[in-house]
C-alpha cells in the first residue's frame, strides 16, 4: 500500500465526517469532480470499494487518526 498525499487524507477526513463531495468541493475551493477523483486515487491506494472502508482502512493503518473523527451532538447524547 502505498501511503496517501496530505491531500487525500484531507479529503479523507472530512469525508469521513459526513460531508458530501458538494460540500468539501465548496469548502477546498475545487470542483466536485476534482473530490470524488482524489477519493477514487485514495481508494485505490488503500485497497478500499468505497468511502466507509477507505475510512476504517486509513484508521488501521494509521492515515487518519481516531481524533480527525467528529461524533455529532444528537449520536453523542443518544451514546450517553
């Protein structure tokens, strides 16, 4: 495996904080398109088919770290 850009994991983290591709695009100043293709080189670089397991791979395999990873207010009031 080969390890991913700071880019790739950027987009990674906030993909895995339940944005949407619209909404990283926006917040990066790029096109859609230009996420979902740095998502897809991700992807491949982790051995994953999709967002879900490219995030518990990255998390494995130390590219994202358990604290880039946001629990929202309503799942942590019904956790507790």
């Amino acid at each position: 495996m080969r390890p991913l850009t700071a880019r790739q994991r950027q987009v990674l983290a906030l993909a895995a904080n339940g944005n949407t591709n619209q909404q990283i695009a926006a917040w990066l100043g790029v096109s859609a398109h230009s996420v979902a293709e740095i998502l897809t080189v991700a992807y491949r670089r982790l051995g994953a088919h999709d967002r879900a397991q490219a995030v518990a791979i990255a998390l494995a395999v130390g590219e994202l770290g358990i604290h880039q990873i946001h629990i929202p207010d309503q799942q942590r009031e019904t956790a507790a």
